[in-house]
C-alpha cells in the first residue's frame, strides 16, 4: 500500500528547500526537522517569575522554543534561574551589547538572536563567538528592514529586499570567518511584499536554515491575517524552517496562530482542527457559539485529529466524510454524530456540546494508545493526511 498521499493528492504536496541542520538546544531546526513555532516573552527579564510563567504558558500552547529578551545585566542575571524552568530551549535576544551575548550564553541560551555585526571590534565578536561555541548555543541573524545599516540605506536609498539580503550576508560573513556555522537567518519587514521576496533571494543564496517572519504585523487579527499570508506563501514555497508570528497581543496567540498556519497548510498538527461552517438560516442548531465553546473545551488536546461542526446537510455528510469526528445539525432538535466519516448516531443539541468533548477525549486517547504501539503515522481519517503528506516531502528532501 502507498502510504504517501502526495501520491494520489499531488497538490498538497510541498517540498522544501534543502537547508543544513542546526540545533537549538536539543531542537533540530532545518533539513528534515519538523517547522518549529516559536514566540517571544513580553514580562520583564528581570522578574525571573513572571517571565518562567509565561514560558509555561507558551510551552503549554505547544511552543517548540523560546526567545527572551536581555537588555540589561539583571536580565542575563535572572536568565540562568529562567532557562533551568524551562522546559524547551531559549533564545536569548541581544542587541549590540557584546557582554550580555556572552552572559547570556554561559547562562545556557540554547541560541543567541545577535547580529555580528552591531556588536563592536573584531575582538568582541570573537568572544561571543567562543561563548557560543564553548556553550553549545547557536545563533540567529536577525536582519529587520527597520533597522538596516546605515551604508546600506544610502546604497539602496530605502529599505529594499537587496538591502536585507545583502545585511543578512554581511554578518553571515562574519560567522563563517570565524569557522561558526550554527546559525539561521531572519529577514523580516512589516510590508508583506517586502518580506517575501527579501526571503525568496536569501532562501537562493545561503543554505542556512530560515526563520520565518512579518515583523510588527500588527494586532492579533490583522497581524495573523498578514503573517499568515507572508509566511503561508514562503511555507508554500519550501522556504523556511521555524516561524514567529509577531503579534501586538499575548504571545500564546502568537504560538496558536503558527500552529494553525502550519495547520492550514498540512506541514504540521497539533490539536483538534475544526472545520465548521460559517452558519446560515438552515442550521440546526448555534454554530458559531458551539465552535467557540468547543474550542474552549478542547483547548487542552494536544493530538492532532479532525472535527467538523456543520450547521445543516448541505455540507455536514460531506464535510464528515474527512474528519474524524463530525456533528451535522438536523431536524427536530438533533443531529448526527459521524465517527471516522460515517453516520453513528444521533444526538440532541441539548447535550450535544458535552457529547462531542467525550467523543474528542476519547478519540484522542485512543489515536496516542495506537502511536504509543506504531511508528506508522496512517491512523485516523483523510483529513489528517496532510500531516503524512508533509511527513513524504519531508523524505522526499531528505532523499535528494
Ligand atoms: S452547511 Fe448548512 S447551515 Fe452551514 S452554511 Fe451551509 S447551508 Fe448554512
């Protein structure tokens, strides 16, 4: 049996760039490593408590790594007592201070966010290099059309694709001197134009692997809606490697917003996907408050599996056909419970929310008893193929 979908469903299939592998802590990050989400603290450093409860918040939404700010000497200071609660691997963010990059990777940052070459002398460079290295830590440029160098604004006369790439080199550059090559890249800008194609002329020159992002996208409507039209066409494309969503909102948004781009695109599952309808004058019951409170309910399932909430028959059989639970509102008050695509039961609305979180759990429980016991990830119905589908381009990289 052919198990790869990208077989009889070839336009799902995406195939990725070939990036080399680094290591954030024990986080593989490009090749054939899964794309990681990731996001940002915004509590003081400083205020190691706030900071550790944050990450927990993060890692609970299901962030693979971490970044943390470190402006100040207290905040490399508190960084030592956070990364030892820490249950994924932290970056730590650092701007021109050469000091607190090599803190901060003694501290055990599992990557240092810092541009080579803002930092100062060669000299400065060469010990936050060493740090880096005599830690285990690697690192991330993070070029930001923003904050370009200044020679590079006069040459291109405004921020500019050209002008990030070219900034992203320079400080690779200084890297690769060094014999350093445990780095990723980042070029983002606030503008979605800019931002792709600034990621489209990197992803051709150097073979690092990509971090993905729209910087200052905005609020978490606008930002995610931005985000995900940036870095969903780049994913599409087979660039990138790990995704921030930058949103003016609490960062768990931020990490639920990567996983459902990742999601969307069938590169990578998490949770329960709802597919629901937007409602109409044929529903049988309240659509849009009965998704908003499954979402609520199933907000704790980490297994990736598939749940169509459809008002009416109009699309509920079909619509169930490719989840593996479904609910179609019907008449009289009730409607049908579909179990692996079929028709099982019916249900009435009244105790039909409880139901389904039942069903979910269970469904759920029994997907991990079966994973625990099978390496092979075909369990379940259609609509989670697109997990295998990315799991074949990712072999199929792999191979070539
Ligand atoms: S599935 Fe039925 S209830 Fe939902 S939008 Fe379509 S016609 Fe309306």
């Amino acid at each position: 049996m052919n198990l790869d979908p990208s077989h009889h469903r070839p336009w799902r299939r995406i195939d990725r760039r070939v990036s080399r592998k680094i290591r954030v802590g024990n986080v593989e990050v490009g090749g054939d490593a899964p794309i990681t989400v990731q996001s940002m603290t915004n509590t003081l450093t400083a205020d190691a408590e706030a900071t550790i409860g944050q990450i927990r918040q993060l890692v609970e939404a299901g962030a693979d790594i971490v970044r943390v700010s470190c402006p100040d000497v207290e905040s490399t200071a508190a960084f030592s007592t956070i990364v030892k609660a820490s249950k994924v691997p932290l970056v730590a963010d650092i701007h021109f201070h050469y000091k607190r990059g090599i803190e901060a990777a003694e501290a055990g940052a599992a990557c240092l966010r810092i541009n080579p070459g803002n930092i100062g002398n060669a000299q400065r460079v060469k010990d936050v290099v060493q740090a880096a290295r005599d830690n285990g830590c690697s690192m991330r440029i993070g070029v930001n059309a923003g904050s370009l160098e200044r020679d590079l604004l006069e040459k291109y006369g405004e921020p500019c694709p050209d002008a990030m790439v070219e900034s992203a080199l320079f400080h690779a550059r200084i890297l690769q001197d060094l014999d350093f090559h445990e780095f990723k890249i980042s070029v983002k800008a606030s503008d979605v134009f800019m931002t792709v194609a600034a990621y489209q002329q990197l992803s051709e020159v150097i073979d690092c692997p990509i971090h993905l992002g729209v910087t200052e996208a905005g609020s978490l409507r606008t930002g995610a809606i931005k985000s995900a039209i940036g870095i969903g066409n780049l994913l599409w494309a087979g660039i990138g490697d790990t995704i921030r969503i930058s949103l003016a909102a609490d960062p768990v948004e931020e990490i639920k917003a990567g996983f459902d781009i990742l999601k969307s695109m069938g590169l990578r599952h998490r949770g329960v996907n709802i597919i629901a309808c937007p409602s109409c004058a044929r529903q049988g019951y309240n659509v849009i408050k009965t998704v908003e409170a499954l979402e609520e309910r199933l907000a704790h399932i980490s297994t990736p599996l598939s749940l169509s909430i459809i008002g009416c028959v109009v699309n509920g059989p079909g619509e169930a056909l490719m989840t593996d639970i479904g609910f179609t509102g019907g008449g009289a008050g009730s409607g049908m419970v579909y179990i692996d695509g079929k028709p099982d039961h019916k249900m009435n609305n009244e105790h039909m929310l409880e139901h389904i979180v039942e069903l979910v759990e269970a469904k759920a429980k029994s997907i991990d008893a079966n994973q625990s016991v099978s390496a092979l990830p075909q369990s379940g119905s259609a609509q989670r193929g697109p997990a295998i589908a990315a799991e074949a381009s990712l072999a199929h990289v792999a191979a070539e």
